[in-house]
C-alpha cells in the first residue's frame, strides 16, 4: 500500500468575483478577512506605488506582496486571485485618492 499526499483542488477565480463581497464568496469570517486584507494592504503600502493602480504596477513588485507566508488559506486559490482582486481595489481607492489630492494641489 503506498501512501500519497492527497492532491489540493485549486479554486478558480469566479467571473463576477470583482463585484462580490469576498469575505462571503470565500467563506471566512469577517475577523479572518480582515486580517488577511490588513496583511495584504501593509505589503502594498511597503513595495508597491499606491498612487498607482494595480494595471501600472510592475511585474516584479507584485511578486513581493505575496500573503499566502503568513496566511496559507491563500495557497488554495489560483494565480493568488484573491490577492490580486484585493490589491486591485485597495490600489484602485488609493491611487484615486492621489489623483484628486493631485487635483487639489494644482488649483
């Protein structure tokens, strides 16, 4: 009898995942989201420019904000989509925000 690992069925990204509220599409608890969004959000504002959004921000910058270390419940999901569409809207609000501080600042 050998003995093998059990194989880890990936999760797909679902197509309406941007307009959907994550917590209740991933089954966590409000407190697990949170604490994975607080994680996510600090790698962000440490390597990413958050004036920019996530389509502007380089290959290689992204790789750095990577969650799954401190949060395995990441590891199930396909190409990190749940990071991704996390960091696709927080850099979506901050960069907006920069652009109207921008604004502003020329008046």
């Amino acid at each position: 009898m050998s003995a093998t690992a059990p194989t880890t069925q990936m999760i797909s990204r679902p197509a309406n995942a941007g307009a959907q509220n994550l917590p209740s599409m991933l089954k966590i608890s409000e407190e697990t989201f949170a604490a994975v969004k607080e994680t996510i959000h600090t790698l962000a504002k440490k390597n990413l420019n958050v004036a920019l959004p996530l389509k502007n921000q380089t290959a290689d910058s992204l790789k750095v904000v990577t969650a799954s270390q401190q949060h395995q419940l990441l590891r199930s999901y396909e190409q990190d989509w749940v990071t991704l569409e996390i960091l696709r809207r927080f850099l979506k609000n901050s960069s907006s925000r920069a652009r109207k501080r921008e604004q502003v600042e020329k008046v």
